[in-house]
C-alpha cells in the first residue's frame, strides 16, 4: 500500500476503534495518520474521526478511521456508527485486566450492530509497559482465538505494530468491499460461452464507491 497525492479516490470505507476509555484508541488513530503521541489526549467525547488515502492494487482508497468514545454513557451513541464499518479493532490495555475483559462486551455489541462481514482485530495497546503487564500475549492470543478473529499487541508510544495493524485490517477490509463490488457487476454469457464483465452506470470509474 502506497499513499496516493491524488484526492480523488474510487473506494472509500469505514473502520471503527472501540474499546474503554484510555487503552489509548485516539492515539493509535494519531500514530498512524500524523505519526504523533500525546501523553496528555483527553477522552473522546461521543466519536471523532479522521481519514487516510491510500493506493491498494491500482486503486485509490479512502479509509475512514473513526475513535469512539470508550465511556458506558456513550454505547448508545457510538452503536449507530458500527453500522457500515467494514473493519474494527477492539482494543484494551496491557496493563489494565479490566479492560481486557470488557473487550467481550465491546466485540459483542460490534457484532449485533456492524457489517456481518466485517473484519475484526483485537488489539492488546500500550506494549511498551511491560513491566506493568496484567494481561499476557497468551491470554490475547487465547480470547481472539475463540472469538474467531485476528489478534496483535501494538504501541501508539512508540509505534510498534501500529502500521502492520492498519495495514492488516485495511486490506481485509478493502477485499470485503471490492468483492462486493465485483458481485455488483452484471455478468452475460454470449453465445461464444465468452464473460462479459457490464459496470453498472453508478460505477462507472469517474464516480467515487462508498462500500
């Protein structure tokens, strides 16, 4: 994956930070677009969100990344923004065992309300403090297994992981929405037995294809 100069982009998709408050969602969200940390963020209220364009495949893709706010009055709120998400990390704290098993709950309520197709990565933040660890990479690795989903440990202090996490969930989420615009495509059979692959008129290149 390439950054692309062009602001024209021909796919764009959404893909959703959730977890508590403070495992550190708004500055992986800053690592990766700005590459920046702020020891001092304060909490996100309701959700923000910011973007990234991106060449994958020949393609130019714009990636939404919205942060959600991770405190108990705003589930009801951030619930409407899982709808269309085409990827999600859900994300606790190393050092904080309460928050890894919150993640059950976070995962659960992403399932009932996002995209059935949606690709889902745990991500177990704050690597850095392992001296302060309270959750293991084993018990990470254990809890995304049986939730059937992908699992890594990431620092948005010092950046590790976070751009292989992006770069993962971005391409799992570009091949859900690129399949389902190829099955958009109307398909004849000639009488030669030939494919014949018909965009539809809203996709024809010169518009932009929100998945």
């Amino acid at each position: 994956m390439n950054k692309t100069n062009e602001e024209n982009y021909e796919v764009m998709f959404k893909v959703v930070l959730i977890g508590d408050m403070k495992v550190g969602k708004t500055n992986i969200v800053s690592r990766y677009i700005k590459n920046e940390f702020n020891k001092d963020s304060m909490s996100t209220i309701g959700v923000e969100f910011g973007s990234k364009e991106l060449v994958i495949e020949g393609h130019n893709v714009k990636v939404q990344i919205w942060d959600t706010a991770g405190q108990e009055k705003y589930k009801s709120i951030t619930n409407a923004y899982y709808k269309g998400a085409k990827g999600a990390f859900v994300v606790y704290d190393i050092t904080n065992k309460n928050s890894f098993d919150n993640a059950d709950n976070w995962l659960n309520n992403l399932r009932a309300s996002a995209d059935k197709k949606c690709s889902i990565i745990l991500i177990g933040n704050k690597s850095d403090l392992e001296d302060k660890r309270e959750v293991s990479i084993e018990q990470g690795e254990e809890k995304a297994k049986n939730s059937e989903i992908a699992f890594m440990e990431t620092s948005a202090l010092s950046g590790d992981n976070i751009d292989k996490a992006f770069e993962m969930m971005i391409n799992e989420a570009y091949k859900i929405c690129h399949s389902e615009m190829l099955a958009d495509v109307n398909i004849d059979i000639g009488k030669s037995d030939e494919l014949s692959l018909k965009r539809p008129k809203e996709e024809t290149p010169d518009n932009k294809k929100c998945c």
